[in-house]
C-alpha cells in the first residue's frame, strides 16, 4: 500500500501569507537550529543566513524563543492533527499484522524524511524545554481517542497480537524503532544504506515483538 500523506511543513510554510523579511528569518532559522542545534545558533548566525539584520529578527520575534515557537507551533498545532487525521483515514481494516505493519512503518518513515529538520529541531527541545515539551504533550494526549477509535482497534479484537500488547505498546514498539533508524542515519550518514532492506528488518522486528 502506497502513503497517501504528502504533507509537509515546507507545503505549509510555502502557503503562508509573511513578510519576505520574516520568511527568510524562518527558514534560516530551521537550517540552523537543525544544524547546530538551538543553543549553538545566536541571532547574529541567523541574520547572516538570512541575508538580513538583527534588528529585522527582532522586528517580528521578541526573542530567540519566540522565533523557536513560530518554528515548532504549526508543526505541532497544525501539521501533526492534519497529518493524524489523514493518516487514520487511509488506514485500511488489517487483515494481517504484516501487512498493517508494513504500511505504517513505510508511512510514518516518509514523514520523518519529509519533515526531518522539523524533527531534529522538536525531537531536541522536548528533552530541555518545558514549554515546547507541553505542547506537545498536549496533541499527544488530545489525538488517543483518534487513534483509539479509529481501525487500528481492530488489531487486538482480531487479536492480531499478543493478548497483553496495548495501543501504546504498540504505537511505542513502531516508533521507537522508527526514530532509532532515523537518528542513526542522521548521526552515522553512510553511503551503504539500503533503506528498503532496513525497513523491511525493522518490520520483522516489530512483528516478532508483536506476535
């Protein structure tokens, strides 16, 4: 089954309406704070990114702070919801937990990819920044009852899995492996990486663990 998820946060950064001035700000500041992270990144780097002024960062962004929060608030307000909502949708009722499996590790890997920056940059700041980290904490907590409702439920009815596996062994099995490799790729790159192979182990590690 192919991912029908195509959405990103450069569709939704391209989308909106800004200052050219604060457009560049952005986007530099998503290149940098993925790059060297949001402590090793001062203002002065940006607006050199930028091509701009530091006064131009301060014009729209009081502090560095709140340029992190309009970096990290529509992925977690807006992108995430979009992104749950049509992947439960495309969700179809697993006859197999291979087959389920194989969907979701393909889906869920494409998004990471797509919104890798994003990613480092939130994945990051929840270890160390309490308001991001409440954010956050507060879509994961709002979309269990998606997820709990959605076909996914279908898996321990059919008992497709072992009988004390929960909705969040489950979810927690998938992604933990997912983020694993992910970060393995960023921090170790390598030439000799055969995704699709990857990706095919990963699966059956997720099923021996599921089974």
């Amino acid at each position: 089954m192919e991912s029908n998820l195509f959405n990103d946060y450069q569709e939704w950064f391209d989308q909106q309406e800004m200052p050219a001035g604060k457009r560049k700000v952005l986007k530099a500041g998503v290149e940098l704070f993925a790059k060297q992270g949001y402590d090793g990144t001062s203002t002065a780097q940006i607006a050199t990114q930028a091509g701009v002024s530091q006064a131009t960062i301060f014009k729209y962004f009081k502090t560095k702070q709140d340029l992190l929060l309009a970096i990290v608030k529509p992925m977690i307000h807006n992108l995430f919801p979009v992104v749950r909502d049509d992947f439960l949708a495309h969700l179809q009722q697993p006859t197999d937990l291979s087959t389920l499996v194989h969907y979701v590790v393909a889906d869920r890997y494409h998004f990471l990819k797509t919104n890798a920056s994003l990613l480092e940059i939130l994945l990051t700041q929840l270890l160390v920044d309490g308001q991001v980290r409440q954010l956050f904490l507060e879509v994961i907590v709002a979309s269990r009852p998606a997820f709990e409702n959605s076909v996914l439920k279908m898996v321990f009815e059919e008992q497709l899995v072992r009988a004390e596996i929960t909705l969040s062994d489950f979810i927690r099995t998938i992604v933990g492996q997912l983020l694993a490799y992910f970060f393995q790729n960023k921090l170790m790159p390598t030439d000799q990486v055969d995704e699709a192979t990857d990706l095919a182990r990963i699966e059956r590690i997720i099923i021996n663990g599921l089974q």
